[in-house]
C-alpha cells in the first residue's frame, strides 16, 4: 500500500505472527530432541532469515541482525553438507554469510564444492561463475576470480546473459579492482524497474526488504575494501561495514 509505514507492513507479514513463531519453536524442539530431518533445517533457515529483518528494520539492533544472518546461513551450510542442496544457486545463503560478518563462516562457504555447481562452471554458465569468482575473492584468491571471469566472459554476450550486463560489470569491476565499475554496476542494480524485476522471484517476503543481488555485491565490495556509499532502503549502508560479532550463537542443538 502506498505510504504504509515500514513497521506496519512488516506486522502484516505472516513471518512475525504468534503462530508462525510457535512453529519456529516446534522445529527447535524437535531439533533439541534428535530429531534432525532435512526439512528442519529448511524451516529453521527461512525463520532465521525472518527474524533477521525483524531485528534490523523493526528493533534497529544491528548485533542480532547480525547473529540471525550467521544462523540462517549455518542451517543452510549443515543441509549442503549433510544432504548435498544446492543452497548457493537457491536461496539466500551466500547474502546471509557474508551480512553475518563471521569471517570463519564465511571461508567454509568459500571452501565448499558440490558436483552440481561444478558441472554448471565446466559448462561456464553465469551464476556457477559468479559463486565461484566470490568464493575465490573471499579467500583473497585474485588471480583465480579472474580466471573464472575470463572463461566466462566469451559467454556474457549469449542473449540469455545480455540481462545480466550490470552483473557482469560488476563482476569485471571486482577482479580488476576497478571500483568505478562495481559503483556503476550497482548504480544500475539499483534503478527501480531494475530492482523490482530482479526481486520479483525471489523469496516471499525477503525480496520486500533487501535486494538481490546489490545487497550481496555491495557487501562482498566492503569485504574487499571498496567502501562504496549506497543509499538506498533495499541496500541499507548500516548492513556495509565489516564488522565482526565478539561471539556468535545459535539457539539450535547442531553447530557444524
């Protein structure tokens, strides 16, 4: 609704309600007594992620954002270990690692490899690429992030990909760090019917609050020093600095 208040709209949103907080609760408890089904990772994950905004937008408290970012990212990383998930090309995790701010979740999300995304980089298709060009750059692995853009590149003009271009831009502007280019690329990320249609599939609800993917390159940007000043709601410059959390915890049995 035009001119709601931001509190407003997010009390609305069936992620807040008493009854979907009680079944956040029953998949704890169930976690708590063994009960440690691949499905209860999934809920536990998308709980997370909506307590998350919850405690960045509505509480203003940037150290619990930031402790239910790392939660949901683990749950997500526990389910690709255990049940080999594709939750890279997916879902949120990857944006939640690296808002978390833990540095040591953030490297074993850089270390994982899964056969599916391997078959889709051999094939040099744009998101295996983009995963694995941002694994190598959270390793400070340069001069392989720019490899896998370059095996890409020749690809970035198929008419499947021409969409993508700020994307790309992005992407050349972090291996060669060019950090006008990344400032562009977001620039353009950021234009309203750019944003509107790159989140109209994402997750419910999560696509209202952050945008995907700026969130996620102007987070990975800071992590490389390019402090780049956004203003812009969906890509809140708060969430930017890297700054880790003294500790981390969860509230679930499974930490690894």
């Amino acid at each position: 609704m035009a001119g709601e208040k931001l509190t407003d709209r997010f009390v609305r949103w069936p992620g807040v309600s008493d009854e979907y907080r009680n079944r956040v609760q029953a998949t704890l408890t169930g976690m708590a007594s063994g009960n440690l089904l691949e499905n209860c990772f999934y809920s536990f994950r998308s709980s997370a992620e909506v307590f998350a905004l919850e405690s960045f937008f509505i509480k203003n408290d940037l150290a619990e954002a930031k402790n239910w970012f790392y939660v949901s990212a683990l749950a997500s990383m526990v389910a690709m270990e255990r049940y080999g998930k594709d939750e890279l090309s997916f879902s949120r995790a990857l944006d939640f690692a690296l808002l978390s701010d833990s540095k040591m979740l953030q490297e074993r999300y850089a270390r994982w490899r899964y056969p599916a995304l391997e078959e889709r980089l051999l094939k040099r298709m744009f998101m295996a690429s983009n995963i694995r060009i941002t694994q190598h750059l959270l390793l400070d692995e340069e001069r392989e992030a720019l490899a896998v853009f370059e095996a890409f590149l020749p690809n970035a003009g198929k008419k499947e990909y021409l969409r993508l271009a700020p994307d790309v831009l992005f992407l050349e502007g972090m291996v060669t760090g060019e950090q006008a280019k990344v400032e562009t690329a977001l620039t353009q990320l950021l234009d309203k019917k750019m944003v509107r249609y790159r989140n109209k599939d994402s997750i419910p609800g999560i696509g209202e609050w952050l945008s995907h993917p700026a969130m996620w390159y102007a987070k990975l940007a800071w992590i490389k020093g390019m402090e780049i000043q956004i203003d812009h709601p969906m890509v809140p410059l708060a969430l930017l600095p890297v700054a880790p959390l003294p500790e981390y915890k969860s509230p679930w049995p499974c930490q690894s």
